[in-house]
C-alpha cells in the first residue's frame, strides 16, 4: 500500500490536502498531510530550509512509513527534493506539483528575480506576508476555492526561502514525476526542463491553475495514484 506525504506550497499547511487526501484514501492508499514548521497550526516555530527538510523526514521515520511517494508543491518541492533523497530505500518515488526543484547551494530564491520578496521579507519581521485574493485570479479557481486558500494562509517564515538547499547526488537519478499546471504557464523552468531529460522523470500536464488540489482535487489524486504504481526505472 502506497504512502503519500503530501507537502504544501508556501503559506500553506495541511489542511490544504483535504479533499486529495480523501480522494486517496478512497482509493486505497494511505495519505499523511504535513504541515511544516512555522506555517498554520505550527506558527510560531522558528524554520529554516533544513527545518523543513528534517520535518519531512521525521515524519517519514515517526510513522516507519514504507513504499512512499513524497510530493511537494510550489515552494514545497524544494525541501521535499531533499528529503526524498534522504529517506533511501522508503522512497518509492517523488512527485512535484507545479513545484521549484532545489539546487544544490542554491535557495528558493536563487532561480527568479526577488529582490522585492526579500525587501518584504526584511519588512515584516522575517516573514514572506500573506497575500490578497487577486493573487489567485485566472488559475481556474472558484471564488469559495480562493477563500479557502486564503483563510488557511498564514505567514511564511522568509529563511526557509533565502537558505540555500543541500544534495548529495545529483536529482535526476531519482524517481519523479513532474506535474505542469499550464495556467501557470506552458513550459516548465530551465532546471525542471533538464531534470525531465533523466529516463527517471516523467511529465504530467493539468489542464488548471497552480494550485490543483484546490481546484482539481480529483484529478490530481488520480495521477498522485497512478504515479505511486510506476515501476522506477
């Protein structure tokens, strides 16, 4: 039986995962929604990006967690990337949903222009703050599927952003699977785009905005399934 961790963007915690993580375990499979240090129900907890790294795994030895898919989105993929590399033989494969990838010494930050995250960041005590409803307009979302998200948000502790990420080998010897959610743009980034050259990574495509458990929760659990029984190559 598969072993889904399932990570949120920033500002986002678990609850973000409801309605996939109940399409899941309908399914069959097993689903354990994480919410990471500093973020919703734990605010207030100091993070950086190896705090979110540790809470990954941790969560993964607590539970001896076996046969596991780790996803990761937006933000999310970055830790997650690093964790799926330290979990070893529990790993079944990574999946990252419209996500970043991390790079070896290089932050969240590293791969876009942010000197405007960073002066905000700087701003408001050491926290990326929340943002308005017009951030989510055009990314196939309803209006009670962005008041959801929005009254789940809480601050995103800014050091998890601006610390640089660690690995030991190279990412695309790992088993992933890359979900494009093309209102968010049709191609993925450089990075992404070479990591999918590895025989180890698979593209998927979502016909819907970057936040798809929201707006496509269905259809995002069906292809977490249907990449939790792909034979690693």
């Amino acid at each position: 039986m598969t072993n889904f961790v399932l990570v949120a963007g920033a500002r986002l915690g678990a609850s973000a995962w409801d309605e996939v993580a109940a399409e899941l375990r309908t399914a069959g499979h097993r689903a354990h929604p994480l919410t990471l240090s500093g973020l919703a129900e734990k605010q207030g907890v100091p993070a950086g990006q190896q705090t979110h790294v540790q809470d990954i795994v941790a969560e993964v030895e607590r539970l001896d967690l076996r046969e596991v898919v780790l996803v990761g989105h937006s933000y999310a993929g970055v830790p997650v990337g690093q964790a799926a590399e330290r979990i070893g033989g529990r790993l079944t494969r990574v999946v990252f949903v419209d996500s970043d990838v991390p790079v070896d010494g290089k932050s969240f930050l590293s791969g876009w222009p942010s000197d405007h995250v960073r002066k905000e960041i700087e701003e408001n005590d050491g926290y990326w703050p929340l943002v308005g409803a017009d951030h989510y307009a055009d990314q196939g979302l309803t209006d009670e599927q962005i008041s959801r998200i929005l009254d789940g948000a809480t601050p995103h502790p800014g050091a998890t952003l601006t610390e640089p990420a660690v690995l030991t080998r190279p990412l695309g010897d790992l088993p992933a699977t890359y979900i494009k959610c093309l209102l968010d743009g049709a191609e993925p980034t450089p990075v992404v785009a070479e990591l999918l050259k590895s025989e180890r990574w698979d593209l998927v495509e979502m016909d819907t905005g970057h936040w798809p458990m929201y707006s496509q929760p269905r259809e995002l659990a069906r292809i977490l399934a249907e990449s939790g029984t792909a034979t690693p190559s």
